[in-house]
C-alpha cells in the first residue's frame, strides 16, 4: 500500500514541477513482455522518472559501484533492481538469462549521465544482451532533465530549477545479428545496431517541424536572453534578446515594401545584420533568396529572373568596400535595389520601442502552429562548377531537420565559438555556419569572406575559435599560413562542400595543429549535410555515415563493380529546383526510386559499417575505350605526384576513344612520364592522354574548381597545340 502511494504523490510532485509529459504510451503497450528498455541518461532524476512514469513493476540495471551510494538506496529499496558491472561478461551473461523470464528491464547503454549533453559513448555489451535473448528493444528519450541541477553540466548549459521534461517513448524493434558473426564481430555489429538505434531516437524525437523564428525563441528560453550569440568585424556582440528584437525591427520594415511569399533577393556579406535580414523577412514569410555577388552581375540577374525576384536588399557601404558599384547598377536594372541604410532611418524610436516590446512578449503574437514547417525558407544557388546554376528551394523543416541530424551525431554546447567566413549563399554557410551556432547557444562570430589566409587564424586565435568548416581549398592554405597555436582551443574542423579533403591537408593538420578534420559528404539539395565523420564513428579516407532518418539506394553503373550512382531520401531533401526554363516554378525532387528521392549524380560505395566512400561524380567520369575512368582518381593521382600543385582533370570527345583525359596541373615541369612513373601499378587507360600546364586553375567562390572554365581551357590548349 505504501509504495503505490509513494508512486502516486512523487507524480503529482514532478508533474507539477517538472510539467512531465509522457508520449507513445501505445508503443509500451505494443512491446510485449520480454523488453530491453533503454534511455539516454541525462540526470540523476532518470531512474525516478522511469520508475515513476511507466507503468508495470519494471527492473533496472544498475552499475553495482552506483548501486552502493548513499542517496540511491532508497530508491532501490522501493524498485527492482540488477546490479551488474558492464564490463563483465559474467554480468552480461546473467543479465541476459534476466531477461529471458520475460521481464521489462531499463538500462542506460552509456553507462553514465551525459557529460556532454547529447549520447556518449554506447556500450556494446547492451547490444549483445538484446541479441542473445531475444528480447524487444524498447528506445525511451528523456528530454529536459539536462537542465536540472541534478545532471553534471553545470557550467556547461545554463541549468534551471524546474524545466519541463518529456518522455517519448519509441516503436519496438527487434535486434538480430547475423547468424554467421560470432564473437567480438558479433559483439561490434550488437554494439553498432544498438548505437544506430540510439541515435535515430535522439533526431526522431527532435522538435524540428516548426519555424525557425520559433527555434530562435526556444533557444532564448534555454539560453537566456542575455547570452551573448553573435559577432562580427564590428565586434558589437549581440544577446538573443537583441537579436530577436532587431529581428523583429527588420521584418516590419520587409513586410511593408514587399509581399507574403515573395522571393526577396539577399546581397550582403557574413554579418550579424545580415543574419537579423534574413531573419526578418523569414518572420513574415518572406523568403530570402541568397545571391552570390562573388559570381557577377550576369548570373545574379540569371538567378533573379529564375526565381522571379523583384526586390534585392543590399547596402551602400557593403557595394562600396567590395567594389560591386557596377554590379549593383547592372542588377538595378533587373530588380528594385532597397538599401538597408534607407530602411535604417525610417526605423524611429517608436518603432524600436515597438520592436523591443514585442521581442518580450512573443508569446502573444507569434502563433508558429500557424505556419506550414514546409513553407520555404530560403533559395539558395548552386554554384555551377558543372552546369547551369539553380535555385534550390529549403523549408524551415529540411534546415532544422538537418540540424538535429548533425547534433544527434556530434555533440555541441554553449561554450563552443563558431568561426563562420562560410558566405550565407553558401549551403554550409547558411544552415551549419549560420543557423547550427544561433539556434543551438553556440556562439557565432561571422567574417565577411574565406579569402584572407593569414587574417582567417589570427581570428581563430583571438576570438577562441572551437568550431570551424571550411572546403580543402582554404583549410590548406590557412594551415600553411597559421602559427602551430593558433587553433589551440579547436574542437571540430569539418570538410564543407563536394571538394575532397585531400591527404597533405589531412595529414598538415595533424601534424601541425594536432587537429583530426571530420570529413563529410552534402550538397546544396540535401541542405546540405548527407554524411559526416564524428569523433566516435570516423573512417580515414571515407567520408562518414549517412544522417540518421535518411535512406539511400545505389544504382548499377555500367562500368562500376564496387559501388553506384547514389539516390537519397529524407527530411534534409530539398522541397525543389527553381529553373530558369520555368522561371518561378518548383520542381519537386524525384529520381527512379520515388517521389522525394533526389540523385547526386555521384558514383559512390558503401561498406559494412555503413561508411561512404566518393569514387565521383557521374559526371566526372570519362568513358575511354568503353572503360570508365574517374577524372577524381587522375586528380588524386596528380597531387600524390605533385603535392604542391593544383590540379583538374577533364574529358574531351576523342574520335578514336569516345572520350580522352586530359589533366590541368599548375605544377611546373609535369609531363606524363613523371606522372606513370609515380603511379606504380595504374593502367595506362586510367591515366591522363595529355597534360597542361597553367599558371592558374579556374576557381568559384567557394574555393571548388570551375569545370566548366576548366574543360574550355583544355580545348582551347588542344586546339592550340593542334594547329602549332
């Protein structure tokens, strides 16, 4: 009678305090009775709201060194407890023959609370205890007991008495091994599974179906509204407060010169008040349309026309620095310029009282259920390297769903400095360089561009830089040109874009700076992250895992034994392509496999673990002789010769071949000799027909090769050599 009473009244207390919500019930219910329920552990409450909040007598599987503290035994007193050590194999095996008596038991596979915030470290003993008896894994995520004072990340989050905690319980799965493992392999693959599964529970119970106005203001109310979020070449620090209040400022004024769902045209550099601009016209459904003024005025008026924007929001003084007085007076031509310095001076005292009081009473007003989360919120532009640029439309849903996928993976917090020289027409720029840092307490200091070797480290260095993504382009020229110290406080440099990390940056960065680069995989259309290494799953040479909630499929290339045309789906997928065929018009993704699959167009392989590896893009092979040859292989080939070079490879029709390769190398004195002779063990047909040396390669903004540039140069040196 005692311990319903308990359980009845410690309820009523944590519901009240804590405003517990408990959802999937259902998915308790389906489980059955033989059940391995395992939670991320995120405080000490953990156990208590387990025991409390599901239903049935459950056991809990406790470390025996925890199981003696003092504070604990009571709790144990009133539950059912096995204690084990999950080191032991003893303990595993006694565990399993628990579970086969058809019992429910909790246990926390991290086998700690999180020091971190996110999932630790998941121990495959767990796995092999759900193999080996059969039971049903049951994934429960505890959500909010972080920021209790009973979970160790003080000085870590900003901890509050009493935040709201819900428990979300997810679908049963099974957890079969194949029946050929045995052993540590089998032990590994449990392991694998187990953490799989973790992780699809840390992003499927992600709040990511919402605006990202009203991220903004979740992140203020876990924050704090005075916690310092960005920065910029200013070096005026803004708080949530400040931001949201500018926000707020900025949007009135967007709203009263342009309409509900138009595309308004964004030209301005990495800033804080571009980051309020965009913003601004996000909080009243304006969608920005991100213009790289790095390409000419002939190809953002391309892109205004293929978007049908009608407005562009600049700034004199931004024009005026960069030089883009004639690019701004060609686009004038097309669009209706509106500086922010214009806008600025209408914005009077009144309106900024308005602004302030409505950033502290956004509960009232702002009604984010309202809006559809796939309601555009950005166009960004492909940049072209291999055909004609395109308007890829993002909604709130694919850029917060791509967040959480990443934070799922990786673990970040409040102490984290994100340099971002990334443009915000950039994808990396915009959704990881932008939005991770802002929406997630991170705070974020934005440098107008990537070009500035030697500045790029110093600030690094001075602003205790511990977050940085850049291409292979510039993260070799800023490790050539930084002090060994610069980086000192550097958690995660990560690989932006479809360039490759090549093996001399790899390995610079490691020797130089100690710092090991988290290769990853994207595009634009995937918003833009489909892969990542992270320090806990990280294959040299591969470029990591594919996102939790995404799917793959590779299609057979003829030609291609060890891998395929990779075809993606998931809640990062692009809502469509604007065209300039169709000006205006969305084209939603599909590919041979379905509606919302979208095809990357590259040549990839998969391997056991669920590691990618980039053969190329289809576009980037060459078909000689009926054999495909990877013009990414000849590259790399190239810079294992010529390490200091830069090189690009292209194909030309050949009226003998089909198509012949011919390599662009800055290297002085290459010739195809030395190239044979440093490729031991390569077929001739694999290798370059002829090469080019240039003083120059072609390059776009984002620091990637322009191939199109690229091939024509090559054509025209063979048709010069021809004619000599």
């Amino acid at each position: 009678m005692l311990r319903p009473l308990l359980r009845f009244t410690v309820k009523l207390i944590l519901k009240l305090l804590f405003r517990v919500e408990i959802h999937g019930m259902e998915n308790y219910d389906a489980a059955g009775k033989r059940v391995l329920i395992v939670a991320n552990h995120t405080s000490f409450l953990d156990p208590m709201l387990l025991w409390i909040f599901l239903p049935d007598d459950i056991t809990f599987a406790i470390n025996t060194h925890i199981s003696e503290r003092w504070w604990l035994k009571p709790f144990l007193g009133l539950s059912k407890v096995f204690r084990m050590d999950p080191t032991h194999p003893l303990s595993l095996k006694d565990l399993t023959h628990h579970l086969q008596h058809d019992t429910k038991t909790v246990i926390f596979p991290e086998g700690r609370i999180t020091v971190t915030g996110t999932l630790m470290k998941i121990y495959d003993g767990t796995g092999m205890v759900a193999d080996k008896s059969h039971a049903v894994v049951l994934p429960v995520r505890i959500e909010g007991a972080k920021y209790t004072h009973f979970s160790r990340l003080q000085n870590v989050v900003r901890l509050r008495w009493f935040p709201k905690i819900t428990i979300s319980i997810l679908p049963p799965t099974q957890m079969r091994a194949p029946e050929h493992l045995r052993g540590k392999a089998r032990r590994q693959y449990c392991g694998h599974i187990l953490t799989d599964i973790m992780t699809d529970m840390m992003f499927k119970t992600s709040h990511y179906r919402r605006t990202i106005f009203s991220a903004l203001l979740e992140a203020r109310r876990i924050h704090g509204g005075k916690f310092a979020i960005a920065d910029d070449l200013a070096r005026k620090p803004v708080s949530y407060n400040t931001l949201i209040a500018r926000t707020i400022a900025l949007g009135n004024l967007f709203a009263s010169v342009t309409e509900a769902g138009e595309h308004v045209g964004v030209m301005l550099p990495n800033s804080v008040n571009t980051l309020c601009v965009v913003l601004g016209l996000q909080l009243h459904q304006r969608i920005p349309a991100m213009l790289n003024f790095s390409t000419g005025s002939a190809s953002m008026i391309s892109a205004c026309k293929t978007a049908e924007v009608k407005t562009v929001l600049t700034s004199r003084q931004f024009i005026d620095k960069a030089k883009l007085d004639e690019e701004a007076a060609h686009l004038a031509e097309h669009a209706n310029l509106i500086y922010l310095e214009d806008l600025a001076a209408q914005v009077n005292l009144a309106a900024k009282l308005k602004a302030l009081l409505l950033s502290h009473t956004t509960g009232l007003w702002y009604k984010s259920d309202h809006i559809d989360p796939e309601h555009p919120a950005v166009v960004l532009f492909t940049s072209g390297s291999e055909g004609t640029p395109k308007g890829v439309v993002l909604s709130y849903a694919n850029i917060l769903g791509n967040l959480k996928q990443l934070e799922s993976v990786i673990n970040f917090n409040p102490q984290d400095v994100v340099l971002n020289f990334l443009p915000m027409f950039h994808s990396f720029g915009f959704t990881v360089g932008s939005m991770l840092p802002v929406l997630n307490g991170m705070q974020a200091f934005f440098y107008p561009t990537p070009l500035h070797y030697a500045v790029i480290p110093e600030i690094a260095y001075e602003i205790k830089a511990t977050v940085m993504f850049g291409t292979n382009t510039f993260l070799a020229a800023y490790g050539k040109k930084a002090n060994p110290y610069d980086f000192f406080r550097m958690r995660y440099v990560g690989v932006a874009g479809a360039e490759k990390l090549q093996e001399n940056t790899r390995a610079l960065w490691a020797d130089k700076f100690g710092i090991r680069i988290l290769e990853g995989y994207g595009a634009t259309e995937t918003t833009p992250i489909t892969s990542v290494n992270t320090p806990m799953n990280y294959k040299a040479g591969t470029v990591g895992r594919f996102m939790p909630g995404m799917k793959y499929q590779l299609e057979p290339v003829p030609g291609i034994h060890d891998g395929g045309q990779l075809h993606v789906s998931g809640p990062n997928i692009m809502q469509g392509y604007l065209l300039a065929a169709n000006p205006g018009k969305r084209v939603p993704p599909e590919s041979k496999y379905g509606k919302g699959w979208y095809d990357t167009g590259d040549i990839v392989s998969v391997d056991g673990e669920g590691y990618i590896t980039i053969k190329g893009r289809s576009k980037r092979f060459a078909k000689v002789s009926g054999e495909m040859v990877s013009l990414t292989a000849v590259e790399q080939y190239a810079i294992e010769a010529w390490p200091e070079g830069h090189h690009a490879a292209v194909s030309l029709p050949d009226p003998k071949k089909g198509e012949q390769v011919i390599l662009l190398t800055t290297h002085k004195g290459a010739t195809l000799h030395d190239l044979t002779r440093s490729a031991v063990g390569v077929a001739q047909i694999s290798l370059p027909r002829k090469i080019f040396v240039v003083d120059v390669l072609p390059v776009l903004a984002t620091g990637k090769t322009n191939y199109i540039e690229a091939t024509s140069l090559a054509a025209k040196r063979i048709e010069e050599a021809e004619q000599a």
